[in-house]
C-alpha cells in the first residue's frame, strides 16, 4: 500500500512546465517502471482527478490538484488574516483560543494561541477533537446536516463527563445553537475545560471554520463580555475572508 502511494506521488513529480503531456510509456521509462504498472496507477490517478487524458492519449495533472492547492491556499489564508483577531481575543481574556475546521466527524485545529496564564489544554495546530464533543465542533455541526450526519455514523462514544451521546440530545442543542449563533462546551472532552465558540463565514456565506476560546469553567461560565467578545471575533474573521453580511 505505501509503495502504491510512493509510485503514484513519483507519477505526479514526472511533470512540469517543460513536459506538462506524458504517454504512459514516457512515464514508465523514467522510473524505471513496469509498463502494466504505471498504466494501474494513472487509471486510478484519472479517475480520481488528480491526471487527465488528453486528446492526444496523453496524460496531465487533473483539476483536482488545483482544488487541493486552493485548500491549502484558504488555510493560509486563514491563518494570516485571523491571526491579530484571535491574539487580540486572548489579550483580553483568560484561555487559549483556537481556529478549527471539520474532517470527518472530528475538529483539526488549524490555528492555536494562548493567552499568557499556562492552561492543562492539550491541543496543538493539527491536532483533533471528535466533533460533537467541541464547542468549535458543534458550530459546524449545527450549520451542516452532512457533517452531522457523518459524525452520527461514526458514533458519539463518551468523551468526558458531560458528553452529549443521545442523538437526540445533540440535535436540541444544535437547533439552540443556530437561534443563539453560539455554542458552549462544558467538561465535555478529557480537557475538562469551558469553550465558547462561533462561525466563521466565507464571501459565499459558507460557515467554513469556527474559532473558540476555551479555558476553566469557574472563569467562563455566565460571562457574556466573553461570549460577545468570541462572536465578535468570528465576524471580524469573516469580514477579512470576503464575508459581506446582507
């Protein structure tokens, strides 16, 4: 399987600017590659959008490595602009905050800070956190029935002592969420800690991200300067993103 995956990424790199057209005979000579290997591997590569045959039963990249690319491009994108917004949010607060994004049925956390009081808060840029036990997991649960239904499948084991593991239990707080245009987690995951979060929108009002901030639930619990401050955040986010409110 890894050696799969290793000739399939050789494939790709076989093409540049100067040979931007490949014949699957082209390809297999220059690896070094059995010829009935190489055509396997640029099927699948095709079918997947990745290569692309042309008229001329030539092979190029696909389209798929420009939606990949203007992935990578919208995290980073995220991440400068965010930036400032999230270290002004932990100047004025106590916690760490973060930027998070679903994958199926988890959170990554794409972007962290912390304010200057060390918090037992275990995450790190890149880590995960299952979605429904979250509170920046909950914002984009609450506003994608296909995310929720993904996380449904996979199953709300427990997390922490306030977990939401009844389907329909998760579903009120969800509908709470959209009305609120907030969400909070209480001890929820091993963390134990407090998160209050919101939606990041992009210019063609998708709710793309969340950011949140989470610290000791005796600090956050009731405190609406807070709640207001995170949400304020997340607007100001968006507006950097291209998100025009109507």
């Amino acid at each position: 399987m890894i050696a799969s995956v290793r000739k399939a990424c050789q494939i790709i790199d076989c093409f540049s600017n100067d040979d931007p057209a490949l014949g699957i005979g082209e390809i297999a000579n220059r690896l070094n590659m059995n010829v009935s290997t190489a055509h396997h591997i640029v099927s699948t590569l095709c079918n997947e959008g990745v290569l692309m045959k042309d008229s001329k039963k030539q092979y190029r990249l696909g389209w798929k490595l420009l939606e990949w690319n203007n992935h990578v491009m919208f995290q980073q994108d995220v991440y400068d602009k965010a930036m400032p917004l999230v270290k002004d949010l932990v100047s004025r607060f106590t916690g760490v905050a973060h930027i998070a994004m679903y994958d199926k049925g988890t959170v990554v956390f794409v972007l962290r800070v912390s304010s200057n009081e060390p918090m037992p808060i275990h995450t790190y840029i890149g880590s995960r956190k299952p979605a429904y036990a979250t509170s920046a997991g909950k914002i984009l649960l609450a506003y994608n029935q296909h995310y929720l239904q993904e996380t449904i499948d996979r199953g709300l084991s427990n997390e922490g002592p306030n977990t939401i593991t009844d389907i329909n239990q998760l579903k009120k707080e969800l509908g709470a969420i959209r009305q609120n245009g907030y969400s909070i987690s209480n001890n929820e995951n091993p963390d134990g800690m407090y998160g209050v979060a919101a939606p990041i929108l992009s210019y063609s009002q998708q709710i793309i991200a969340a950011v949140n901030l989470v610290g000791p639930p005796s600090y956050m619990e009731g405190n609406q300067l807070l709640i207001q401050s995170v949400k304020n955040t997340a607007q100001s986010i968006s507006k950097e993103l291209g998100y025009i409110e109507i």
